[in-house]
C-alpha cells in the first residue's frame, strides 16, 4: 500500500474565517510530527500564504516535504473565468517557484473544472490532486487529460472520526491512498461556531487521531510506503493514478453509495466544503 500525506496550506478552514491561526500555530505541530514518524507529505500553499509565511515555506522544505500549488487566494475555481482561472494558477506558481520546482496542484475545496486542465499543463504542472474519488466529479473525469491525476481517498474530517468507524473506512480503500490535512485543524476551534464537522476534534486531539492514522497502517497486506505527490511523474500522457477497474463504474458507486449494511466501503463518505 502507498500512502501519501497532504497538507493544504490556507486560511482557517476557509470560507468561514480569514485568519491564519492554523499556518502560524498548526504547522509546527505537522512538521514535528512527521519528523518524529519519519514520513515525507506534500504542502500545497496558496500563493498568498506562501507570500505572507515565507519562512514556514522553508521550514517544510528543510524538512525535506514537497511544496504544490493550492491556487493563490483559495477562491473556488468554478467562480473563475478562463482568464481569473488562469491568473490564479500563475500569480500562485511565480510566488512558490521562488522557493523551488513546483509540479503539483491541488484546486481549493477539490473542485476543478475539467476544461481548465490545461491551464495547468501550459504551467508546468505535471500532477493534478483535485479529484476526490468521493465526489462525484470522479465520475464524470476527462478520460485522457493533459496533467497525471492522483485523486484524493478521503476526506480531512474522517481522520477526525474515531477509531472504530476510521479503521474500517481507511482499510477499505485502494492505493495509493491519497490522505489530506489543514493545520487549522490542529487548533483547537471546537468552541467556536464553526459548522460541527469542520471543528469537531480540533487541536491536540486531531494530532493524536493522525498519529494513530499514520502509525497504524496494517503492514499484513503488504509493505506501507509513503509517497510525495511529485513521485507519481512518469514519462507519457495524463492518466488518472490508481484502480481503473470497474468497481468506480457509476453504476456499482452509487449502488455502493447506498449499501447500508457496509457503509465505510463506499469511499463516498463526504463532509463538505471544508476542503
Ligand atoms: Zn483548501
């Protein structure tokens, strides 16, 4: 199984705030943390947090993490024009590339619209995580898009879960299980009036939840290795990473979607916007 560890560098749990508690309080504690375990990740930044935190850039590059492109002010691509689109792809990448070589992309809230894929390609971006394999956008994928895809496997909130619900849910997906984070999440907004899933377990809970995550992978089914985003680039035309099989037919995901006896084996389980 491969695992790859994302964090999506951005405002506090945007769009409900616009403050930065999370990039000021909350990366230290990821950092420290993968230090410790010993796991590489991948840092997508928007353009503006990479400006305003440049030494946090650098803090996670020392560490030896990838840096990716999140846009550059998290405004949701399906708001943009083709001209808006692509200004906030190149205002991002002239910021991040000052840093280092930038190839991977993830859009905000995982939403991209597919006709704005070769934007990316015309930027140099060669991997594109803005799929989520439990949306429905999955579904309806360019077949032979201009970037390589790797699809996100959950989202954010479900690491937040607790073990009994996490365990099965996570053990039923394919590799390479694309996982993500915000450092908002490790500070503690559980007392604030923010929608319930995207504050439940904030803090040093939520660390804790992601340390069991990421030390308690079953090695039974074969070795655990932890990727980067950037260590999907492989020479050819754009593919979408991971099982291409029929189990992701529209017809048995949405059966799937349903099935009420083995609920945690849909991959669908979605808790909004906070992405
Ligand atoms: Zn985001």
């Amino acid at each position: 199984m491969d695992i790859v560890l994302t964090v999506d560098m951005e405002p506090d749990c945007p769009p409900f705030l616009n403050t930065f508690k999370g990039i000021e309080q909350g990366t230290e504690k990821l950092l420290s943390l993968f230090g410790r375990l010993g796991v590489p990740a991948t840092f997508f930044f928007t353009g503006m947090v990479a400006q305003a935190y440049p030494h946090i850039v650098k803090q996670v590059l020392d560490a030896g993490h990838e840096i990716g492109c999140h846009g550059d002010s998290h405004t949701p691509f399906t708001q943009l024009d083709r001209h808006g689109a692509a200004k906030e792809i190149t205002d991002s990448l002239a910021v991040l590339r000052r840093f280092e070589r930038v190839v991977s992309f993830r859009a905000p809230n995982l939403v991209f619209p597919e006709i704005y894929l070769n934007l990316l390609a015309e930027n140099g971006i060669l991997i594109d995580s803005s799929l989520a394999r439990y949306k429905m956008g999955y579904l309806f994928r360019t077949k032979n898009p201009p970037v390589k895809r790797l699809p996100v496997s959950a989202t954010s909130s479900v690491l937040r879960l607790p073990g009994w619900i996490r365990t099965p849910y996570l053990g039923a997906l394919s590799s390479p299980m694309v996982l993500f984070v915000h450092p908002w999440e490790f500070v503690d907004f559980r007392h604030t009036n923010l929608r319930l899933d995207c504050r439940f377990k904030t803090g040093d809970m939520a660390l804790d939840c992601l340390e069991q995550v990421i030390s308690g992978f079953d090695k039974k089914n074969g070795p655990i290795t932890f990727k980067q985003a950037r260590d999907y680039i492989t020479p050819g035309g754009g593919k979408t990473i991971g099982p291409q099989s029929d189990r992701f037919s529209l017809k048995s995901r949405l059966s799937k979607r349903y099935s009420k006896d083995e609920p945690w084996k849909t991959d669908m389980l979605s808790t909004g916007v906070c992405e």
